[in-house]
C-alpha cells in the first residue's frame, strides 16, 4: 500500500513540474530506432518504454496532463537510454535514475525529491550526459 501511494505522489509531483514547464524534445532518434505514440495513458510510471533489441520508443503520456507538455521530456528521457545513458547520479538531470545512488524503487523520496531539482533545471541534461551526448551527436 505505501508503496503505491509514493508511485502516486510521484507521478503527481511529475505531472505538477511538467505542466508548469515541460520542455520540448531536445534529441534526434537515433538512426534505425522508432518511437510509438500510443493511447494507453498509465496514471503511475512508467511514461515511456525503450526497448534496445527492437530499437523502439513506446511514449505512454500520463493521463492527468495534455500529451503536448509532457511528450518532449519524456520523449528526450528515453532518447538518452537509446543514445547509451542508462542512468544519471544527479538528482537535477532527466536522465536521473535512484538506483544510480543505490535507492530502491521501494523508497521514492529521492526520485520525489529530485523533481523540483530537475524542474530547476528545465528538465534538461545534466553536463555529464549533455557531453555524452553532444559527443554522440544526439542533439537537433
């Protein structure tokens, strides 16, 4: 049960932050990969799937929010895995992950707490994973 309710604030706190300034997709899809657009509108995370052996991107936009504001973060969010980021320790970063800090998915709070940091920072890369990516030539 707590642990449902953390997945609900979460997403809560989410769709909060990106209604108020979500940001447009940053990154090309990477040559050969797809990315779907689909109906199914989860109220929990997650948002987007990548799955690197079919090269595909499944966005799932949450249904409290337009697509429109939520799409481009979620979208640059799973184009970082494509492109090789599997996770990021800077809690201000879009690419963050808490299991990058050794946080369970049992324990929201940083993954919570991280969202006005990443709110702050236009959800945008961090330097460490814009450099990835500006090496890899990910960027529009």
């Amino acid at each position: 049960m707590i642990k449902n309710k953390n997945k609900i604030f979460n997403t809560l706190s989410l769709f909060l932050f990106l209604l108020l300034f979500g940001c447009a997709g940053q990154l090309k899809i990477p040559k050969g990969w797809t990315v779907e657009k689909t109906n199914e509108r989860p109220c929990c995370n997650p948002f987007g799937m990548m799955n690197p052996s079919q090269k595909k991107i499944k966005l799932m936009p949450p249904k409290l929010v337009p697509k429109k504001i939520t799409e481009g973060t979620i979208l640059d969010h799973e184009l970082g895995h494509a492109w090789g980021i599997e996770e990021c320790k800077h809690m201000y970063c879009i690419m963050y992950e808490p299991s990058a800090m050794g946080h369970t998915e049992d324990n929201m709070f940083y993954e919570v707490l991280a969202k006005p940091l990443q709110f702050i920072n236009r959800f945008r890369f961090c330097k460490e994973c814009r450099k990835y990516l500006e090496e890899k030539g990910a960027f529009k």
